[in-house]
C-alpha cells in the first residue's frame, strides 16, 4: 500500500473492524475472526489503532499469558500496537502518522494472507485512512437507537431512518477514495450485535431501517453476536469459541454457553465468507505461545 492509498502488494487482504462508538464489540469480534482464520490455515497480521483503550492488544496478550500458564500452544497473529499522535496533532503530525501507518500495512502485505485491522471508537485520522484501505470493512452495532445514531438519521416521530449519519458518511468517503486509486470496492458488512430474543417494536424498527440504509449506502446486514456472558469470560485468557473445549485449556467447566457461543461464531464466519478467500493449506507463519 503506497502513502496515496494505491495497493503495490495485493497478497494480503485487508480487513478493517470499525465503527466510531465504543462497546460495540469491536475487539471482540476481530479477536476471533483472527482466530478464526489462523485456525483455517491462512496468514494473519493484526493491529489495533486504538491508542486509548487498547483492548485487542490486551485480549492478544492475555492469551499470550494464559498460553504459558497452562502450558499449551494457542494461535498468536501477528500483532503490531500502533499509537497515534492524538495530543493536537498538526497536519504535518498527521501526515507523519498517515505515512508510517501505510509502511506498516505495506510491510506486512506480502508475508499474510489477511490484515485484521482493529480501529478505535471515535473518529481519527489513521483510523479514517484504515477505512480506505479496507478490502472488507466489518462494523459491529448493537441492535438499538444509541448505535444506529453513527449510521443513520431518524425521524423522532415515525422511528424512520431518513439519511445516513457521519460515520456513514466517513465510510462512503473512505470508499469513493479508494475507488479512485483504481481499487476494488471495500465490501461493507453491518453486524447486528446483542440482538434481543424478543420480538420487540426497537428490533423491528432498527432492523427496517437498516435495510433501508443497506440499500442506499450498498452494504449487507448479517446477525452478529448475542449477549453472551461467556464472550466476557473468554476475554482475560485470550480465548475464543473457536479454541479447544476442556477443562484445561478454558480454566472451567464446559457449559452449554461455550456451544452456543462456538456455533453462534462459526455461523458469524461462514455469513462473511472470509476463511476461503485466500490460499489456505500453507504453513501460517504465526507464533504459538506455550510454556
């Protein structure tokens, strides 16, 4: 990826988790996409953007952590933190950030399959430039009002969406760039994050309104995750649904919670059609970290 956005290596693709409000669970769902795909035989690099929070960074070493401590080998990508200047940066600060951003993706293009891309929860700019590299741009949302804000405009009285809202905005931006550098369309996808079981008027009016939105603003809508306890749980030893399940390697008893959360995620990953994409068979490259 060159400093105007042109691809110069297309080996890996680019995968973008990104969405400007925080605890939509970003982290959550780019942690076990990687999982996910390291598991499938594909080369997978990883960084976070979110110089505040810093909760992918943080689930990678917990697992790094819990690895060593139960003495067995659990998939590690290959992870980069990077820290943006965030303190009143000037344009030439930006530009700086913008280009050693771009080097960083460039560098690791070549040697994986996939770049799984983990952005922070409000707008920056390396964060905006992400977007506009972006092969598939994945954007959990939980499944009210609150979250739909960053999409859409609503009309207070019939709860319609009218319009597309800044983040919206930002990504067909993001899109419209990376059209004109010659590049494929970055596939957009909305996950609909801790829907309710109920068949409640918010669902129902949050789920007509992102059709509609769909429509105008050409992504695809999939279900995401439940809200599920066990996704929480997973979090301080690194796990996901998609790592083995016994006793010692999850540090409890298996319940039907682990079950439903492995199927409800092996369903989230064949909806994105991702573990396919690339040349799989080959030995990953990735690091794994036991005692």
């Amino acid at each position: 990826m060159s400093a105007d956005g042109t691809t110069s290596n297309p080996s890996g693709r680019i995968v973008v988790v990104g969405n400007e409000k925080g605890g939509s669970g970003k982290s959550t769902v780019a942690m076990h996409l990687a999982i996910a795909l390291i598991k499938a035989g594909q080369r997978v690099a990883t960084i976070d953007l979110d110089s505040r929070q810093s909760t992918f960074t943080h689930y990678i070493e917990n697992r790094f952590a819990w690895a060593q401590h139960i003495g067995r080998e659990l998939e590690i990508p290959n992870h980069l933190y990077f820290t943006e200047n965030t303190n009143n940066p000037t344009a030439e600060d930006e530009a700086a950030d913008g280009k050693a951003f771009l080097d960083v993706v460039n560098a690791r293009t070549g040697s994986n399959d996939f770049i799984v891309i983990d952005t922070p929860g409000h707008d920056s700019y390396v964060g905006r430039i992400a977007h506009s590299i972006a092969d598939v741009l994945i954007t959990p949302l939980n499944d009210s009002f609150v979250d739909l804000d960053v999409l859409a405009t609503v009309d207070r009285e019939t709860l319609a969406v009218t319009g597309p809202s800044h983040y919206s905005r930002m990504v067909e931006e993001a899109r419209q760039q990376r059209l004109l550098h010659g590049n494929l369309a970055t596939e957009w996808i909305v996950l609909r994050n801790r829907l309710s079981m109920l068949n409640s008027r918010n669902t129902r009016c949050v789920g007509e309104g992102l059709q509609k939105l769909s429509q105008m603003l050409n992504f695809r809508c999939a279900e995401g995750l439940a809200e599920r306890v066990i996704f929480r749980e997973f979090y301080p030893r690194g796990l996901t649904a998609f790592d083995a399940v016994d006793e010692r390697t999850l540090g409890t008893r298996l319940t039907m919670s682990h079950v439903a959360a492995r199927l409800e995620i092996e369903n989230l990953v064949t909806v994105l059609g991702l573990r396919g994409s690339a040349t799989s068979g080959r030995p990953t490259g990735n690091s794994r970290a036991a005692a």
